[in-house]
C-alpha cells in the first residue's frame, strides 16, 4: 500500500490549495475504503469508430504498433473488434454503434465544429479490472454517488461492465469489470466474422510491421492523453483520483503554449506497458485571454474545435541505438523512418534527444479515430513522459495541424 504523504510530485505547474486539500482527501478516503486494493489495472480501452472505417482503423494499429487482432463480437447494439498484446497489457477494443438511434458521443461531438464532421468518432473511456464490483459500486454509487449510465443489476454476468456516465470535464468514461479468467474475456451475445477481403488487409498491415523489424522496437501503450478546458484542469484530475486508483504524480507548465501537462500513474509498481499514465493536457489561461497575454493557444484551440476528447494515444519504443553509436540513430528514428516510408504521415521530426532524457514525436491524426499516435523513446531509464522542451515543440506541431486540418 502506498503512503500517499510521502509521494514527492514533481514539476512546476502551480495548484491551487483547493486542490491539496482535496488531493489529500482523496487519498484518505480511498486508504479508508481500501478502494486501492479493490480497483487493479486497466483492462481495456474503447475506441468507438464509424462502421465504415473500423477495418482501416484495425489495420493502422496492427502496422503501427505491436497489437494483434484477436476476434470480433456482438453485445447490445455494439460491435466490438479486440485488438491484443499480450495478457499483461490493456486491450485495445474498437467499437462500432450499431443502434439507428443517436448516442451521447453523437451528442458530445455535436458541439464543436470539427467533431461534428464525424459525429460517430470518439474514444469513450477505459474500463478498470476490479476485485469486487458489488462492493465498488456501493462505495461510488452510495457515498461518492457517481452517477452510473445503468444501475449495477442485482445479478450481473461475468464480464459485466459498470460505465459511469461520460465525466462532464473530459467527457470520457470510466468502465470497471470483474475479470472471471486468467485470460481477458469480455461478454458477447455472439461473435462476429470479418470477410476474407478484411483478413488479408489485417494480415498485410501486421505483416508489414513485423517485416520492417517494428515487431522488436515499439511496445504497448504507454500513456494516453487528454485535452480539457483551462478552467477544469483541477478539477478533472480530482475527479479521476475519485474513480481509479492511480495517484497525481506531477504537473508541468510549457509556459510559451500556455498550457500545462498533468500526469496521473499507477504507483503500485507496474510498469507503463502494463498501467498506461493518464495524462491531462490544459491551457494555462482561457483562449479568451490568449490574445491580451500575447500567447500562442493550441491546446484549448483543439478543445474549441474537436471539444473535451482524448487527443494522443502513446507507444512506447525499447530503448537502444542502431548502428555506430556516434550516429545517434536511435530505435525511434529507426521506427519512424520505417513508418514513413510505409506512408504514415508525422507531425514534424523526432523531438529531443538521449542527452535530454527522451526522443518523442507525434503522428498526423487518424482520420479513423481523430487521434494522434505518439512514439517515445525513454534512454537511460529516464522517469518521466516528456521533457520540457519536447512538449513544447509537440504541442505547436499538433496546434499548427488543428488550424490546417
Ligand atoms: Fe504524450
């Protein structure tokens, strides 16, 4: 069990004194409640997509990164395909609503000018395994009383899953789920086949990515990450310590962005492959201000355009060097050259270096998923997810691409 007094968080992002009160609050109660014991690793994550382009959404993340796909099912208007690593690390599930009625992501995206283009795209939210989901649901519905999309059933199946309704800061979901296996199960009403066409595409794009030597240098997710509105950052953090048990590991302000990267991880001693970092991006002050501060605005420009969504999916690379170590050609170099040569489009080139601590760069956004794809080299066992400099660079690389695309 952690003791939460003596985690030192890191950065220089300044908050609030509301917001370590509560911090503090937080934790108690969740030592209290032993929610830390009850609540264990992600699961899966859920990204919904249009039906039309679930199959080239499947073959991007099978020849951009080391997920595989596993099957595909039915349940409850859903369509469901399951894209795997291994047994250790959160699935990646990409959904297709199949209800002729409009749900809350059609509502969500209505809002903002370019969602509304693809009001069927969004990633909804990641679903947490759980110890005892009774007794979770009581604690979250009876005294924290967050608000359920349904009602826990007196008796539910394995593999239920207990959504919350959508955070009204990020507009994201949590899911939690009782795992009845060894192995990752979800419920089905029936599976569901792809057509031979579709299967040789999959083969093709997985094919690809073990050919070019991906197989041995890009790992799972490593963190993902969220843009939010200036005036609920605090808030958004809080609210997701309410409902997980990862913990506030530290805050940075990128100044000359006017903006600030928050990061939430779980301390309990997994690595990022297996307990992704959630990651909190948000302006430092109101796009309205922007223009008296004489600062640039890019994070809450995307949140003005696409509204409160997840905004990058990170993978991680193995670190190590190709060639003469004088060349510095790192694996990420290597991967990302072989990507664009197999026509995936970057946003600018690799960013930092080993001597920084770490090499990032950011993929243009999908046009299947609206999200970017980052790629991060880590040398040296640098504990962090970006340095200053990098996250600067990056942020004014996907706000230019906001304003162009
Ligand atoms: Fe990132």
């Amino acid at each position: 069990m952690i003791e939460y007094s003596k985690i030192k968080i890191k950065g220089d992002k300044k908050n609030s004194d509301f917001f370590f009160k509560y911090l503090d609050e937080i934790y108690k109660f969740r030592k209290e409640n032993k929610i830390d014991l009850n609540i264990k690793n992600i699961h899966h994550f859920v990204i919904q997509t249009k039906s039309e382009f679930a199959v080239s959404l499947i073959c991007e993340w099978l020849m951009q990164s080391p997920y595989n796909y596993e099957f595909s099912f039915v349940h409850e208007l859903k369509r469901h395909h399951v894209l795997r690593f291994n047994d250790q690390s959160p699935d990646i599930l990409i959904q297709e609503n199949l209800s002729p009625e409009e749900d809350f992501v059609f509502f969500q995206n209505s809002l903002n000018p370019k969602s509304k283009e693809n009001p069927n795209i969004k990633f909804i939210g990641e679903v947490f395994e759980v110890t005892d989901l009774k007794k979770l649901d009581g604690i979250l519905t009876n005294t924290q009383k967050v608000k359920f999309q349904d009602p826990l059933p007196d008796k539910f199946y394995d593999d239920y899953i207990h959504w919350t309704t959508p955070s009204i800061y990020t507009h994201n979901s949590i899911g939690y789920k009782q795992r009845p296996n060894a192995q990752r199960t979800y419920l089905m009403d029936q599976e569901w086949n792809f057509d031979d066409e579709a299967k040789a595409r999959f083969k093709l794009s997985k094919d690809m990515f073990n050919n070019l030597s991906l197989n041995k240098y890009v790992l799972p997710i490593d963190h993902f990450a969220t843009r939010i509105y200036s005036h609920d950052r605090e808030l958004a953090i809080l609210e997701y310590l309410t409902l997980t048990n990862y913990w506030f590991w530290g805050a940075y302000n990128i100044g000359d962005q006017n903006s600030s990267t928050n990061v939430c991880r779980n301390l309990q001693g997994d690595p990022e492959s297996i307990s992704p970092a959630k990651v909190f991006t948000a302006n430092n002050t109101p796009a309205f201000l922007s223009f008296l501060d004489g600062l640039p605005c890019p994070t809450e420009n995307f949140v003005q355009l696409y509204g409160r969504r997840l905004h990058h999916f990170a993978l991680g690379v193995t670190d190590g060097f190709i060639g003469d170590e004088s060349k510095n050609y790192r694996n990420v170099d290597y991967v990302v050259d072989q990507l664009k040569n197999s026509h995936m489009q970057f946003l600018d080139h690799v960013i930092g270096s080993c001597q920084e601590g770490l090499k990032q760069i950011f993929s243009k956004k999908s046009a299947h998923s609206l999200l970017i794809t980052e790629y991060i080299q880590r040398c040296n066992e640098f504990d962090g997810f970006f340095t200053k400099e990098n996250v600067a660079a990056l942020t004014k690389a996907a706000g230019d691409d906001d304003l162009i695309t």
